[in-house]
C-alpha cells in the first residue's frame, strides 16, 4: 500500500494539531490544579513534592521538543515538497 505525499502531510498535520492540544491541556492542568496533582503524583512516586514542579516543567518542555521534532519539522518539510 502506498501512501501519496499529501496523505502523509494531512496524517502529520493532524498528529501535530492533537498533540498541541494534549500539551495544552496538559499545561492547564498543571497550572490550574498544581497543589491536587502534587498530591497525588507524590503518593504514586513514594517522593516529596519540593522537586515535582521541575519534573512537570521537564516533561511539557520534552514534550513540546518531541512535537516539534515528529510531527512539525515533517509536517513543514513536506508542505514546502508539495
């Protein structure tokens, strides 16, 4: 089966698009509801919470690098082919 370049585009268009808004909501959650999830994640993890504020600033900035590296550098490459 052979996927056409703008079938690709669209399918990394669409990746690009829900994952910004999982990195959204993400961020949301952790500004709105800082103290609850502390709570929680430092009961899931058996550690205390000073350090979880840099492990959350850690994973939205991974993660934000990760969508621009798989789905928006591609995504503009192939737009600029098509």
């Amino acid at each position: 089966m052979m996927l056409d370049l703008a079938t690709v585009t669209s399918f990394l268009g669409w990746c690009a698009a829900i994952n910004i808004a999982v990195l959204i909501c993400a961020a949301f959650i952790v500004m709105v509801f800082n103290s609850q999830i502390k709570v929680i994640h430092s009961r899931l993890m058996a550690t205390n919470t000073t350090g979880l504020n840099m492990l959350y600033f850690n994973f939205l900035a991974n993660y934000k690098v990760l969508i621009l590296m798989f789905n928006l550098v591609p995504y503009f490459a192939l737009r600029m082919l098509a």
